[in-house]
C-alpha cells in the first residue's frame, strides 16, 4: 500500500481569487500547494483589457504573503467589445494565458458575457491565430433549458458550432460536470481540453440536495447525477492527458452563501490536494494523480512543468479548518463528508 507519493508542485487551471480583503485570505490557501493557476477575470468590474489584467496580476502579487512565491497566470473576459488587438498585445507580452467565455448570465459576476456569438467571431479567429486558449463556461442560459441539462445542450448548439467555425482554435472546457462533456472531449482531438474540479469529483446532486439542501455544496455547474459522478472520476484517472484539475475553488461569504439567493461556488483551496489523494487511492490510481495536477495542464497551455514538487503522505484523519477568516466575513471551506487520511507534508 502507499503510503507517501512526491509528484510534481500542481498548478490550478482554474481558481477564483477575488480581490480585496477576500484575495489577501485566500490567496495563501491556494499558493501554499499550487505553483501557478489560472486565475478566472470575473471581477466586478470584469477584467477585459490588457492593462485590467497587469494591474489585477500586480494586485495578487502584492497580497502574496513573504516567503510564498505563486505565479499567476491571467485571463481576460470575453465581452462582445473585446478588441482583439489588445488582446493580442497582452498575450505576446507573456501576460494573458487565456481568454474565458461565460454565456451572459451563466454564473456569478457573468452578466458582460457573451449573447451573440456572431459579435465575437473575429476575436476567436484572431485567438486561433495566435494560439490563445478560450477558456469555456459551458452552460447555457435560456430559461426554458433545465438546469442540469445545460451543459450538454451547450455542447451541441454553441460549442460545437464555435470550433467547427474556428479551425485551430485551442479550447479547454471549464469544470465539466457530465459524462456528455467528458465523452465530446474524448471525440475530438488535443486542441480541446477539458478541466475538472474537485468537489465534482466527490459529491453528485443528492449530496446537495437530499435530507436538507446544503448551500455549500451549491456550485455552478451544479453538481448533476451519480453516473456524471462516475464518468468525471473515470476521465480523471484515466492518464488521458486532455483532462486536468482545475478546482474552481470560488469563495463566498457565508451570508452570501446561506441567503434567499445563496451564491454558487464550492471553497477547496485549502483540502483539494488531500481530496484528490484520497480520490485516486479509491481509484486505483494514485499513480494518475500527477499527470491530473501537475503534468496534462502545462502540456495543454504550453508550458513548462514545475521543478518543484510536493509530497503527500497517508496518516491520521487529516484537520481542516470548517471556515477560514476573511476581512470580507467567514468562507466555509469544502466538507467532503468523509475522513480523509492524506496530507500535503513537504
Ligand atoms: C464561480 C464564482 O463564484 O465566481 N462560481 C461557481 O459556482 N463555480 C463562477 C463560475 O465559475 O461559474
Ligand atoms: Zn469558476
């Protein structure tokens, strides 16, 4: 049985540090484990141009406490008056890594996305040109489309549309959610990526919603059905390298979260390599665990693994903190609702 594993130092192909107070605590929890991570631009305001995104990168630089060093890698949001050549300036400068499309009103902070996908057209083919990755929020927003089957349906009717009208653009599909996500991935070829969180990893609809409904566990994509479950967690063990972790760890205030209209956004900077450990040990697949964080994600944006690396060893029910302080207020962390044995130890 094994019970220590040193992998390569992870990176986090998707994470969401807000700003401010919230940026100052939650940034430690991320760079304590993580390397680099692509950080999401949904700020209010978003981050659109390149200079947003210097002054936001030279924000989290600030807030990283001495002695911790973390690169972020910056991303700008797609608005239908993106100009491509700004954006193009601030990825030949080595600033922007990627560019995310959210649906208009597909999830927190979302509402300067994309509503007609003509209007971005030229900006997606100037990325195709350059070899910038559109990072996707795969949802769709119209109202009379059910909520767990909105990835899907984005699949089909703006997903597929968008590469077959792109040629060469590189695509990761963001935190996908169903085993319809994971089997278009397998379809197609390596300009098309997709990331997967931890907590989708670990809790299915019913963990949400069954014996009391537990806003913690209230993310978007929500969580959908077991045989997803299943399907992401065969993806992410599988060594298929188009697969890689990014936690969309995204925290909120509790008063945010325990409200009417609670936020979306599950918070597991703090446990997610432990969760991970224990999840590829339940697999068999401990030995997977390193292309999945640390190995798939740099082949697929280009660039280069971390020297570095991490150990993580099997011992006594690991602590963690319920919630972790904020100048914002309390943010709960991710409660897998099991013990976990792993711990991040060097
Ligand atoms: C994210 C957030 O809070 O910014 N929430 C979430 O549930 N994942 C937005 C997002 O990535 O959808
Ligand atoms: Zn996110």
């Amino acid at each position: 049985m094994t019970h220590s594993l040193t992998i390569r130092r992870p990176d986090d192909w998707h994470l969401h540090l807000r700003d401010g107070a919230m940026l100052q605590a939650v940034l430690p929890e991320t760079a304590r484990h993580f390397a680099r991570a692509i950080i999401m631009p949904n700020l209010v305001p978003p981050v659109v141009k390149g200079d947003h995104a210097a002054a936001y990168r030279d924000r989290i630089l600030a807030a990283l406490p001495d002695g911790m060093t973390f690169e972020p890698l910056m991303t700008l949001y797609l608005t239908e008056d993106t100009d491509a050549e700004d954006m193009a300036a601030a990825h030949a400068s080595g600033l922007v890594k990627a560019v995310k499309l959210y649906p208009a009103g597909a999830t927190t902070n979302s509402a300067s996305g994309v509503r007609d996908f003509d209007k971005v057209r030229g900006v997606l083919e100037k990325m195709a040109e350059i070899g910038l990755p559109l990072c996707v929020h795969g949802e769709v927003t119209d109202a009379e489309i059910d909520i767990f089957d909105r990835e899907a349906v984005f699949i089909d009717r703006v997903l597929d549309p968008i590469r077959k009208a792109t040629p060469g653009l590189r695509v990761v599909m963001e935190h996908i959610t169903t085993s319809n996500g994971v089997e278009y991935v397998k379809a197609n070829d390596t300009d098309l990526g997709a990331t997967i969180t931890t907590h989708h990893l670990i809790i299915n609809r019913n963990h949400l919603l069954v014996g009391g409904i537990r806003p913690h566990y209230y993310c978007l994509p929500v969580a959908k059905r077991e045989e997803h479950r299943l399907a992401l967690r065969a993806a992410a063990t599988s060594g298929d390298v188009r697969f890689f972790l990014g936690t969309d760890s995204a925290p909120h205030t509790d008063p945010n979260k325990l409200s009417d209209c609670g936020c979306a956004g599950c918070f597991t900077a703090p446990n997610t390599m432990s969760l991970l450990a224990h999840v590829f040990e339940e697999e068999g697949a401990l030995d997977k665990l390193e292309g999945f964080a640390s190995l798939n994600g740099p082949a697929f944006y280009k660039l280069p693994v971390n020297s570095e690396t991490i150990t993580l060893t099997k011992g006594d029910v690991a602590e963690f903190p319920d919630k972790i302080e904020t100048g914002d207020g309390p943010v709960t962390v991710f409660d897998p609702g099991f013990p976990v044995h792993w711990h991040v130890t060097a």
